[in-house]
C-alpha cells in the first residue's frame, strides 16, 4: 500500500488544527488586533542539542506535517469552542470578528524542509516557515510536536540498527507507546532508523511497512504441553513458525521447536525459528544455535526481544551471541532514555516597512504609496549561549570531500549576497574558522510548500529509509559512537555571525537601558 500518512491527522473527527497551545491562538488574535496579522515573518523549527548523548539526529516527521498543513482548516466546531472561553473578566476570550477570520483562513505559507532521513546537527533548521505572521505562530506547536518526536525516534531506531550490524531489528513498541498516535508515529519513524519491520498491524498497513509477528506465551499456556501447543500452532499456520521458548523451560522449549519443526520439513514446510524473551540471552542463544545446527536446521533465526536497546546489543553480540533477530520494543517506541527531542520554534526576520518620510511604523496591513518593504532579522537574548537564536532566512549548506564524506555544515543567511568564497566561524569560538571555495555542497533545506501548496514529490518510506542509510554512510563514523561521538563541524557563516554578535550587543544594550529606567 502506499505511504499515505494523510490518514493519521484527525482520525477521530476531530479539528487537529486546535491540536496547539492556547497561547498561539491568543498571540493571533493579538496580531490580528494590532492590524499586523499579515506582515510577513520567517520562523525556523530546529533543536539545541543532539539526543541520547549521541552525535547526530536523522531527520522525520515531514510528511505527517505536510498532510497536516494541507488539511489546517478551523472547523465551525473548532470555532463555537473557542467562542466559549472566557477570560479573567468573564467576558469571551476572542472576538466574534477574529473567530470569523480563523473560519476564512486559508494557509499560504512557503516552507523549505531538509527531507526525511536527513542526519541534522543541533541549531540547522530542519524547517523554514514564511508567511503571514499570524499563520506561522498558528503553526509551531502542531509542527513541533509531529517532527520532535518522529526525529528522536528515527534517531534511536538508527543507532540499534548500528548496533545490530546487519542483522534484522524489529520494532516491536506498539503495546507500551505513548498512546496510539505515538504508537503510529513511532513505527513509522522506526522503520526511516532502518528497523526491517513491525509488530503494529495498522502501521503496516497504513505506511507500507513489513509487519511481522506469530504468537505469544497465552498461546503456549493454553494448551496442556508446550509441545502441543508447537504443533497445534504449526497446523494452524505452517508458513509463519518462530516459537516462542522460553515458558517454560528454555532448553527443553527449543529442543520441542526442533521435533515440530522435523514434522512441518517432512510436510513441505521450513521452521523460520525461534524467539528468546527471557533469561541469559547470549549464553542461550549459543545452546539453542548447537542443538539447531545438530537437528539439521542452520538457517532457522534466532529471535531476540525482552528490553533490548542499543547498548544491550552491542553489549550481547560483543558476547558472541547467536542472536541474529532483534526485536526491540519499549526503549525504541518511547526513546526510553530521553524523551523528547527539544526541539524549539523561533522567530528570525520580520518584514518592515519603510516610510520616506520616516514616519512611524503605521500598524496595519495596508501598504501606502510612501512605504518599501524590507526584512528585519530579530534573534532572542538568553542569559544560555546555546538558548540564543540565529537571526535572518536560513540555509544550510553541506560541503564534501573529494571521495564524498561530509566534512562540515554552514548557516548562511540567505538575505545576503551570494559569493565565491565562504569563511564559516565556530559560533562558540570565533578564532576557529574555515574558508570553503570550490568544495562539493549541497543544500540542505528545498521547497516542499509554495502559497500554501504542496510542491514536493512525497517519497515512498522504504526510499526515505534509503535515504537515511546513504546520509549515515556520507559521514565519519565517529559521530555514530554511543560514547564520546566526534563532534562533526557546524558553524556560522562569517557575516551571519557578525550579524548574530551585533543584534546580541544591541539587544543587551536595550535591556540595560530599560533596565536603568525602571
């Protein structure tokens, strides 16, 4: 089936446009209010820093945002909600005249995105929303919430693929995810990490996804033997036999897959395996591997699950294991060991206008004959080096080796000149700098929504899980170590950090002259 991810946004018959913070729908009234809600603004959705101590994060989450926005519609059941909230005072929230303007919207965003399976770095914008300032702040907690979570679980599902070093990981999370839509969510973002398939039915079929899976202990305990229970299993369904072994005794449970498994092969049939849920994984996966080999069956896998995540793989095949399966649950589908990205959504230009006769800013949408549009790049002040933005329209540009290795990543503001040659500044260390000339690149983030249209060719998942694979192997495999990964460059270009170290001193400046006056 096709990966039509248009289904999981408002399943319920609900108005996922509400699906946001209170705060942004009062910032839009406020907009709309001041007669500005139409000035045109550039935000970036980007993260401060790289998940489970790891180096790196594998981009998700774009076309669930993309079906979302093409669907961002306030409902008149929407709209008669939001006319029942109050403020302190008692009276309606929000006016009937703005709940009328939310009903007409109509989104005309463009938006440049890197695409699914791209391996990002802390502070690169991984989208770019521009637009009427009252539509982009509609838009951050929705985007924010669909790409920090599908990022962070790509991220994981990419470093125990690592881990498994070419052996099959399934996902195997639906039952402890966070809910439905996070078990959705998760499966497809696992899948992008490079797992082979999942347990989770719907996200098969929903996403074109592998779906694999055969029984459970409940079936072995409702029969009177685990022997029975093999072979009534193997009856029902001989093409799909990984028996599970460990209920009861583990050893005796592989030597009784071993006797059903002579008896499928004598009917035409092949035992795929068997599964380990418990137990000295590595010490019982080599018994089960000799008395397998021994009975004539070496390509039956062996299947692995019971808490596993990177480190516990990594740990077990430096054991020597047998375990040539991986099914990983819990830890992948809720990112056991950190839950969220933090990913953040931050103003970084707003147009102005300009009057010649240097009148006041007028606050409305109306442009008059006298006035010029030009962009104003605005950055936020944090007491945190790492909390302070990156003002202006961002790109990221990509630059290559000779022999096609990743060798380091630029913002560049695109409101400037183009040039020849670039100088790219440590933003935490100014003296480290880097000049690239007639270097290979790429940029990062492309089109994907013009006006509010869609104009990007939505890939099938097992392309964007190529993706992902050909993106992890354009880079140094030292931002792939669990512990201590090599921190890859990432840098300012040169007159985007003396923009960025200017609007900071001003910034302060201000606030110390505020400060003085109050």
């Amino acid at each position: 089936m096709a990966d039509d991810v248009g289904d999981d946004v408002g399943d319920d018959g609900l108005d996922l446009t509400l699906l946001t913070d209170l705060y942004q729908l009062t910032m839009a009234s406020g907009y709309w209010a001041r007669k500005c809600a139409q000035r045109r603004a550039v935000f970036h959705l980007y993260f401060r820093r790289s998940p489970f101590q790891g180096g790196y994060v594998v981009a998700a989450g774009l076309q669930p945002a993309l079906e979302y926005l093409a669907k961002f519609r306030f409902c008149d059941q929407a709209l008669t909600y939001l006319s029942t909230l109050r403020g302190n005072d008692g009276q309606s929230l929000f006016p009937d005249e703005f709940l009328r303007v939310l009903g007409d919207l109509r989104l005309s965003v463009d938006v440049q995105a890197v695409p699914e399976g791209t391996v990002v770095f802390p502070h690169q914008p991984l989208l770019r929303i521009e637009g009427p300032i009252m539509q982009c702040q509609l838009l951050e907690s929705t985007l924010l919430n669909i790409i920090n979570f599908q990022s962070l679980i790509a991220t994981k599902a990419a470093r125990i693929v690592q881990a498994a070093a070419g052996d099959a990981v399934l996902e195997f999370g639906l039952r402890r995810a966070q809910g439905v839509d996070g078990a959705l969510a998760a499966s497809r973002a696992a899948f992008i990490g490079g797992c082979a398939a999942t347990s989770n039915v719907l996200a098969g079929m929903r996403f074109g996804i592998p779906v694999r899976g055969t029984h459970a202990h409940s079936w072995v305990m409702s029969f009177d033997s685990e022997l029975e229970s093999f072979a009534e299993y193997a009856a029902a369904m001989p093409n799909n036999c990984v028996f599970l072994v460990d209920t009861y005794d583990t050893i005796a449970g592989v030597r009784h897959a071993i006797e059903i498994g002579q008896q499928l092969r004598a009917h035409g049939h092949d035992m795929v395996g068997i599964r380990l849920d418990s137990g000295d994984l590595a010490w019982l996966s080599l018994q089960a591997r000799r008395l397998l080999d021994e009975a004539g069956f070496p390509r039956a896998t062996i299947v692995a699950s019971n808490d596993l995540d990177e480190r516990l793989i990594q740990s077990l095949k430096s054991q020597g294991s047998a375990i040539n399966v991986w099914g990983v649950g819990t830890k992948l589908a809720t990112a056991y060991d950190q839950p969220a990205l933090g990913g953040v959504y931050k103003l970084a230009a707003i147009e102005e206008r300009h009057h010649q006769n240097s009148a006041a800013d007028l606050p409305n949408d109306t442009m008059s004959p006298s006035e010029t549009i030009r962009w104003r790049p605005v950055l936020k002040l944090s007491e945190q080096p790492s909390k302070v933005s990156t003002p202006g329209k961002l790109q990221v540009r990509r630059f290559f080796s000779a022999n096609g290795e990743a060798r380091a990543d630029m913002i560049f503001n695109e409101l400037d000149p183009p040039r020849n040659v670039w100088t790219m500044v440590n933003p935490e260390d100014a003296t480290q700098q880097r000049t690239f000339a007639h270097d290979r690149f790429q940029d990062l983030l492309i089109p994907v929504m013009l006006g509010g249209k869609r104009i990007y060719d939505l890939p099938t998942i097992a392309n964007i899980q190529k993706n992902t694979q050909r993106e992890l192997e354009q880079f140094h495999s030292g931002i792939r170590r669990f512990d201590n990964p090599h921190r890859y460059p990432v840098g300012l270009e040169r007159s985007l950090h003396e923009l960025r170290q200017r609007l900071m001193r001003d910034g302060r400046a201000v606030a110390q002259r505020e400060g003085r006056r109050s």
